[in-house]
C-alpha cells in the first residue's frame, strides 16, 4: 500500500461550530453540518493519514474532551482510533481550517488581515 496522505484538520470552526466560544472542556455547541459524515469518510478511506489538532490539545483534558465530543456526536469507536490527536501542530500535506489564508504566492494585504472573518463569522 501507498503511503497515506497527511491531512490535519483544525477541530474548533471545522469539525465543532464553537459559536458560543466556551472554554477548553466546555462545548456545548453542534458539530459543523456534515462533520461528523465527512470524517468518517475521509477516516476510512484508507488514503489520509488524519490529525486532529487544536489549541485545544496542549490543555490537559482537552484531547480527551474532543475524543468524547466526537463520540457523543455519533463518530464511530473504530473511526475514532484511526484519528491522531497530537500536541504540537503535526507533518501534513493539506491542512483545513477556518482561520487561514492559503498562501499562492501572494501576500494579504494589511486591510485584507485586519478584516478577515471565518466563514461562520461573515
């Protein structure tokens, strides 16, 4: 088998809404539409190799706060051990987040950063 494509997913704005900005442990909130379906897909595929990284992860309890979260949301036990959690931001081809600028050679401009908003803030 090939080797597997590193993908590292942010989890707070892209797998949790986290609109009401709680705390490290506190998430209260829905899982983003579709969430839990895609990584369940992409996890099973066979092809990606998925992180889940956060700020969330270097807080103690925190990983474990989103293994439970994902779980209580429906992510399948089998589908859950497949994903690493790792506490430093890990080697990945693609990463996807909701706070980034994908960087195509051309730097923002001060006024394009000073105005950014993630897609659930616009």
């Amino acid at each position: 088998m090939s080797r597997r494509l590193p993908l590292c997913v942010d989890f707070d704005g892209v797998l949790h809404s986290n609109t009401s900005q709680k705390g490290v442990l506190d998430m209260p909130d829905p899982p983003v539409p579709l969430a839990i379906q895609w990584l369940d897909l992409v996890v099973n595929d066979g092809r990606f190799e998925v992180s889940i990284f956060s700020s969330r992860s270097r807080h103690p309890g925190g990983i474990e706060a989103m293994r439970a979260y994902l779980g209580k949301h429906g992510l399948r036990p089998g589908t859950l051990s497949g994903i690493g959690f790792p506490t430093h931001k890990p080697p990945y081809s693609i990463i996807i987040d909701d706070r980034c600028f994908c960087f195509e050679g051309t730097f923002p401009t001060r006024e394009w950063l000073l105005g950014f908003k993630s897609w659930n803030q616009k």
